[in-house]
C-alpha cells in the first residue's frame, strides 16, 4: 500500500526544534537540482548559514510535507504590508517589484502574502509535493485575506518544473528579475486572492 504524503502547518514551537532538519533538507535538494549549481544560491548555501537564517526568521509561516513523520519537503511563508514591501522584502527588484503591483492594484489591496522558498527532497520529487505545499499556503492565504491580497514568489530562471508548478497554480511572471553581480538568476512571479470577485482558492 501506497503511503500517503500529509501536508500541515508547522507551529512555531515545532518549527524551532526541526530547524537542522530542514536546513540539511535545503542544502540537499540544491545539490541534487542542476538549475542551481554554480548559481549564487548553490555558493552561498552552507548548512550552517541556513541554520541561521532560519533561526533569525521573524513572522514566517511554515507548511511541510510528511510521510511517517519524514520531512518530504516545505514552505515558508510571510504576511507583508505592499505599502512597504519594498523595504521588508529586501531583494533585488524589490522597489520595481512594488511599483509594478501597485500600478495593477484597482481594487484597494493592501496586503501582500510571499512565499519565499519552496523545498522538496531528491527522493520525493517529481510527485506533486511543491505544487500541493503551495496549494494549500493559497488556501491558508484565501481565509486569512477575505478583503483580497497580492500572493508573491520567485523562481530561478531555469528551474522549469517549479515554473509549471506555479502556472497551474495561477501564477504569471511578472517579468522583474533579481539580479546578482550583473546576472539575472530569478524571477518575481504573483497572482491575487480576493474573494470579494471570487478570486479566492480552494
């Protein structure tokens, strides 16, 4: 019988005792993921630098993914304002980033949800994991902001099954890039929840 692979949010208890699991998970998945090799977020991922930004990450949210208790992959997440989401954001683009969403903002959203890394181990890629941890970050972000909101991700240049994943999920490039020494690694790509016009997600 096929084990069945549960997603949940991780409390922030739990979350601090798992911190050295999920960073060894993150340093594993971008060796084991061609897009990232050479790349600056393959440089600069050490395991001990992941434990400390983990550690000092202040009002993330967390959604794994578990089979028997095994760490098959995971979300973060953060709530911001779009009014200063330039300046909490703190990458590249940021400032044209929020220029670029107030310019479609029509409707008087104020709030801006960013998923900020998506990870899912070697072993258990290829099976629907980062699609359904982000699926259900949507749902948790439809019942949170019922007045409506920008959802918010990036995605490196080349990592074409991420892309997907986050087409069937709504998402569309927004075409700013975020730019490292001179080259382009990644993309901003968002879609908005506002259940005010049935743009909520279930």
């Amino acid at each position: 019988m096929k084990r069945m692979i549960e997603y949940r949010s991780v409390p922030d208890p739990e979350f601090k005792t798992r911190i050295p699991e999920m960073a060894g998970a993150f340093v594993r998945t971008l060796e084991a993921t061609p897009p990232f090799k050479g790349s600056r977020f393959h440089e600069e991922a050490t395991r001990q630098g992941l434990l400390t930004e983990l550690e000092e990450q202040q009002g993330f949210g967390v959604m794994a993914a578990e089979q028997e208790g095994k760490l098959a992959g995971f979300t973060t997440f953060q709530e911001l304002d779009l009014d200063s989401l330039a300046q909490d954001l703190l990458l590249p683009g940021a400032d044209t980033l929020t220029a670029y969403l107030q310019a479609q903002n029509t409707d008087g959203i104020e709030k801006v949800a960013w998923i900020s890394r998506t990870i899912v181990v070697p072993e258990f890629q290829r099976r629907g994991v980062a699609t359904q941890l982000r699926h259900q970050v949507l749902s948790h972000f439809s019942s949170t902001y019922p007045q409506g909101a920008f959802v918010l991700t990036s995605h490196h240049l080349n990592n074409d099954h991420i892309i997907q994943s986050s087409k069937k999920l709504g998402f569309q490039p927004t075409g700013i890039q975020q730019i490292y020494d001179g080259t382009p690694e990644a993309q901003y790509w968002y879609r908005t929840i506002d259940a005010r016009y049935g743009q909520n997600y279930e």
